[in-house]
C-alpha cells in the first residue's frame, strides 16, 4: 500500500481553495492529485494523506474531503465539450473526404496540381481526427479511469 500514497503537504488554507470558488478544490491541487494517481497502480487503492502544518478543525477537514471528492466525481461526468468536439471531429472528416472527392475529380480532368493540392488539403483534417483518437482520446480515458480511481480513496488527514 505504501506505493499508492498521494502525499498532499499544507501550509495554509490558500494552498487548497479555489481563490474564486471557496467550495472547490485549486486548479494546482488537482493537477498535482491526477498527476501522481497517473504514476500509480491502475489496480489498487489509493489512500490520500493530508498533513497541515496549521490548526485545523474537523469541520474543515471534512469540508476538505468532500471539496477533493466532489472534484472527483465533477470530472468524471465529463464535459459538455466533449459532444462539441465529437461533432467538430465529424465535421472535419466531412470536410477531408469532400476535398479528397474533388481531388479525384480533378485528377479525371487531368488538372494534376489542383488535385494534389485538395488531396493534402483533404488529408490534414482527416489526420486531425486520427491524432485525437488514439492520443486525446486514449488519455482522457485513462484520466476518467483515475478519477473513478480517487472517487473510491482513502483520504486521511495528519
């Protein structure tokens, strides 16, 4: 178990709120959470510990803890982007095949340079869509997987 700690060290409440949003945990803090649940075993269980270096009542740790939670569950949900970027993804791969058509219908009237041209024209946004499938996509998987990961940890405080 020692190997799937997530040590979080604080030095004063700043260093965890959001300086706009006091019911939500810190952009800096988040980062810091995925990237070191991203090191860990997939598998096991991940126990958070927190130390303050300050006096802190049980309500604010409590607070704390459902603050780290809630941030969990918020990103597994997921975006209302996500559909948006679906649609955008669909919209290029019409508009690559579109350019790759001309390009062949050019290519029958033996205009070789302006085929060429809609060909590559065609090509980058249907190499778009293959980029974020197998990088974006593949790593936003694996980061829903660590959150639903974290959503079932262990928090405790020091």
């Amino acid at each position: 178990m020692k190997n799937n700690i997530i040590y979080i060290d604080l030095d004063n409440r700043d260093e965890y709120i959001n300086k706009y949003d006091d019911s939500r945990i810190c952009d800096e803090l988040h980062n810091y959470i995925i990237e070191e649940a991203l090191k860990l075993n997939s598998k096991s269980k991940i126990l958070i510990q927190v130390k303050f270096n300050y006096i802190v009542t049980e309500q604010e740790k409590n607070k704390l803890r459902m603050m780290i939670l809630n941030d969990f569950k918020n990103n597994i949900k997921g975006d209302i982007n996500k559909n948006r970027d679906i649609i955008k993804d669909i919209f290029f791969v019409l508009i690559g095949l579109s350019c790759i058509v001309i390009s062949i219908m050019f290519g029958y009237l033996n205009k070789s340079i302006i085929s060429e041209l809609f060909l590559i024209i065609g090509w980058v946004p249907i190499w778009e869509f293959v980029g974020n499938i197998l990088f974006i996509e593949t790593f936003e998987v694996e980061k829903k997987r660590k959150y639903k990961q974290l959503l079932n940890s262990t928090i405790k405080f020091k």
